[in-house]
C-alpha cells in the first residue's frame, strides 16, 4: 500500500497536478431520533465516530437519523422466496437492495417447514451469500422455523404439516453444518416429543429458541424456559383461531418475564387491543418487531402458487384460504414501526428500540443495533410521515447503500 501511494505523490508531482486519495470519512446530518436534537453523525472505517450537536437554525427539520433495522423473521421479498425451489446468490442480493430500500440494514433470512434437502441447500446458498462481500454485512444470521412445530390445523399456519416432524439433534446439527453454523434463532413447539432436551442442545451451542407455531401447555411453557428458551415468535399469531379462554399458550408467555415476543405489528396480524396489551405488559424494552414478510411482499395482489401452496396476495397480508389462515406479511419491518407509534402512543425512540436496539441486544450483535460512537455505521436516513416511515439514504458499515434521490 505504501509502495502505491509514493508512487501516486510521485505521479503527481511529474504531472504538476493535484490528486485526492480516498478518504472513507463522513458525515451524516438529521434529527437524532433518541432526543430530537440536531446532529451530526461522523464515521470513519465503517464505525460512528462522533456524533457533533448543531444548530437547527436553517437545517432540514424533517430527517431523522436512526440506526438501520434489524429484522430477524423475514421469508423473502420482491418475489425472492428463501425456502424456495429457486433461490439464488442473485436472488438473495436482489432482496437485500430491496429490503436496503425500506430501512432494514441487517436481517435473518428465514426458512420454513419443507424438506430437510431442501433446507440444507437453501441454507447452503444462504450460507454462500453470507460471505459476498457486497451483501454480506447485511445477513446477521439465519432463522430456521420448523419443521419441529405443531402438526395441528391453525397452530401449524401454513407451514405443510407432511413436512413436519418431532425433534430430531442429530438432523439439526446437519442443517446446521449446511448453514455454516449461521443458524442464531429456530423457532419450535415445546411440547413436542424430545423438545426440553432439544431446547438444552440449542442453548449449549449458541442458538436462540423462540416458541411458535405450538399450542403448548403452562407447563410445557415454563419447562422450555426453563431449558433456555428466550422468545415467543411472532405472538397472538401461529395459533388456532379458537382457543380456551383460559388454558391457552399466550398467557404463560405473556406472563414469564423470561420470554421476549416478537410481533407482527403491520395492523392486520394482530388488533390494536392485542398490540396495546402486548407493550403494556413487556414494555418496550422487551418486544421485538418483525415483519415475517413473504417473498410476495411488494408483488402485485393476486393468487400465487408458493410452496405446494396456494396463496392470495392482498394489499395487507398473504393469506393461505384453504386453512383459512393468515400465511405471513406484505410489508417491510419499517410499516411496524409507524403502526406500532399509532397503536401504543409510543415514542419514535420506544418503536427504533423494537425494531433494532432490542433484536441486536438478543442476539448479542453487539456492534449494531445504536448511534453511538464505536458502533458499525448502519444508519437510516428517514422522514416521518403520518406516523409512516419513509426512507431517504440507507448506510451499511458506512457506505451508502440507497438514496432515493
């Protein structure tokens, strides 16, 4: 490196002409979403390093600066389906540029129930697109979702219940050794057959249990917290539409203030009451929002086959009407965040917390996730619109990856 830039200085002084090295240093300017003061955001080398309070006098009032969303339960997006027949190093780029777009700097591409073949060789690409230099910084982990789940209609959702099984340690540690041991979080049914013990292996290795899709018992709930489970995937949703008004498997996961819930917080998955009493009881310090958006997210509404399945695209949700069923999200995790600030009253600062500090906090990503000095320089540039977020520039690890300008 040395040896080049002597020889650029020398070149310059030949030509008698003035030649600018590279220089990665920046400064982003906005409204600090934690405080609403005006700053500046330096960073240099892909990290923040400083952050400098301005005047707000003749300064654009109407950009906040934020850290990049993190969404740990994404299937796919833009017709990029990660548990797919035809994924692709491509396809998983394509998606990336385009989750880029809606504010999302870091996310778990996420596979469900299908066949273990198929598992281990979407994970396998997944895993290969991990370490592309381009998107790569992007792809925090992945999230497996089933195949151990409940096998009964409504508590299965749209996962297909031939591909559904007990757990098996020996078959995860093979997807696991397909993902290049990129699996962070697997979603389970705890009172499946070999769950506890199951759940313990996970623990031990470094992976993140959450319980979904299941229609476990108070019992079985605290045993699989008791085991090291940590989170509830998506709660209110993965659940028959009728259940018994007392022994059901919200409550005890609503109540154990070991398990943090992630919820679909797009307006249509779960009611406004549901979403109220949800931050009422974890507060925002202990929900995750996730958008568990399909690869038909941003499509045109229609029928589409996916999976063995026939779904319909509407302009809010992804439904499975066979089952009656809703089959996962239409919209990018930043939606939430507004529908979540309408629902709850909540800050722009609490809804950020959801959406980004809380999800790097649980998976120990511990450069992310905060605009604070030292930290990786994913940041979203943004402005608020009728509580909807609307993304002008996007930074992963300092570069800008989007601007809509």
């Amino acid at each position: 490196m040395k040896i080049i830039i002597t020889y650029i200085f020398a070149l310059s002084f030949i030509l008698n002409v003035n030649i600018e090295l590279p220089n990665d240093n920046s400064e982003i300017e906005g409204i600090l979403y934690s405080d609403n003061g005006y700053v500046s955001i330096e960073t240099s080398s892909g990290k923040i390093t400083g952050i400098n309070r301005l005047s707000s006098e003749n300064k654009d009032q109407e950009l906040f600066i934020a850290p990049g969303l993190i969404d740990v339960q994404i299937n796919g997006y833009m017709g990029v389906d990660f548990s797919g027949p035809n994924l692709t190093i491509e396809g998983v780029r394509k998606a990336t540029k385009a989750l880029w777009k809606v504010g999302v700097t870091s996310y778990f591409p996420t596979i469900i129930t299908s066949d273990i073949e198929r598992i281990k060789q979407n994970f396998a690409i997944l895993a290969l697109a991990r370490k592309d230099p381009e998107i790569g910084k992007s792809i925090a982990g992945f999230h497996l979702e089933g195949p151990y789940i409940s096998p009964i209609q409504g508590y299965r959702g749209a996962h297909l219940e031939k591909y559904i099984k007990l757990p098996d340690w020996k078959e995860f540690r093979e997807i696991q050794k397909a993902a290049d041991n990129g699996i962070k979080l697997i979603t389970l049914a705890p009172e499946l057959e070999g769950a506890i013990s199951f759940i313990s292996n996970c623990v031990k290795s470094g992976v993140v249990v959450a319980l979904g899709h299941h229609n476990g018992s108070a019992k079985d709930i605290q045993m699989a917290i008791d085991a090291g489970a940590k989170m509830a995937t998506h709660l209110g949703n993965g659940c028959a539409n009728e259940i018994n008004r007392h022994h059901n498997p919200i409550w005890p996961q609503l109540s154990d203030d070991r398990i943090t819930p992630s919820i679909i917080a797009d307006g249509f998955h779960l009611t406004k009451e549901e979403v109220r009493s949800f931050y009422k009881v974890k507060k925002f310090n202990n929900l995750i929002l996730v958008s568990d958006a399909l690869d038909l997210a941003g499509l045109p509404v229609g029928e589409y086959t996916r999976g063995e399945r026939k779904l319909l695209l509407t302009p809010n949700v992804v439904k499975l009407p066979e089952e009656n069923v809703l089959a996962g999200a239409a919209s990018p995790i930043s939606k939430c965040v507004g529908v979540m600030m309408n629902f709850t009253q909540c800050s722009l600062k609490e809804a950020i917390q959801m959406a980004s500090t809380n999800p790097a906090n649980m998976f120990s990503m511990n450069n992310l996730g905060a605009i604070e000095p030292g930290k990786r320089a994913d940041i979203i540039q943004f402005s608020m619109k009728n509580n909807e977020m609307i993304v002008h520039k996007t930074f992963v690890d300092g570069e800008r990856v989007y601007s809509n300008k």
